[in-house]
C-alpha cells in the first residue's frame, strides 16, 4: 500500500521545480517530496516532522505522513488522514505523547 502511495505521490512532487523539498514549506508539493524522501531513506530523526504534518490541511500529506510513520515504527496509535478534525487531533495528540516518551507507548 504504501509503495502505491508513494508511486502517486511522486508524480504530486515534482510538480513544481520551485517548492523545497523541506517539512516546513508551504507548498504541499515541497512537504510531500520531504516525506518522500524520509520514507525512501527511513530517516527516523523526521518522525517528529512526520508527526507534525499530520495536521496538515492537506489530504495527500496527512496521508503519506502517516504511512511513513506506521512504516517506520509499526503504529497508527488510531490515526486516520480521513477522519474529522476532531478525531484526527486527539490521535495527533497520541502521536506528541508518544514521541514525547521516547517513543514507546502512547
């Protein structure tokens, strides 16, 4: 599932030659190619960033975020890029306890 994610994702990133590849672009393009590549590298300091654009306004980067980050650590501590707000930020609230433990348990 994810590799089919990434796959669409790809072509979303580089719509734009412009946009960074960085986690604290505005433009969901340069987000989306910053999780790609923190993905493709396993990069495991981006799991806060990951974490952090789980409140992203944008469907396609809450959802490749959270991929990457049940890839990368086995959790969705009950996330869903789909959800309604309220319910997506009671699971981002599991995801900064959980970082904020060291990573263990929620």
């Amino acid at each position: 599932m994810l590799t089919i994610c990434f796959a669409l994702a790809a072509p979303l990133a580089g719509c734009t030659a412009s946009a960074p590849a960085t986690f604290d672009t505005d433009a969901p393009d340069g987000r989306i190619q910053a999780i790609v590549n923190a993905a493709r590298a396993d990069d495991r300091a981006a799991i806060r960033d990951l974490i952090d654009q789980l409140d992203s306004d944008d469907p396609a980067v809450r959802m490749l975020s959270i991929r990457t980050l049940e890839r990368m650590t086995g959790e969705t501590l009950g996330y869903r890029h789909s959800d309604p707000d309220h319910l997506r930020r009671a699971a981002v609230d599991r995801w900064v306890g959980w970082a904020e433990q060291g990573g263990h348990g929620s």
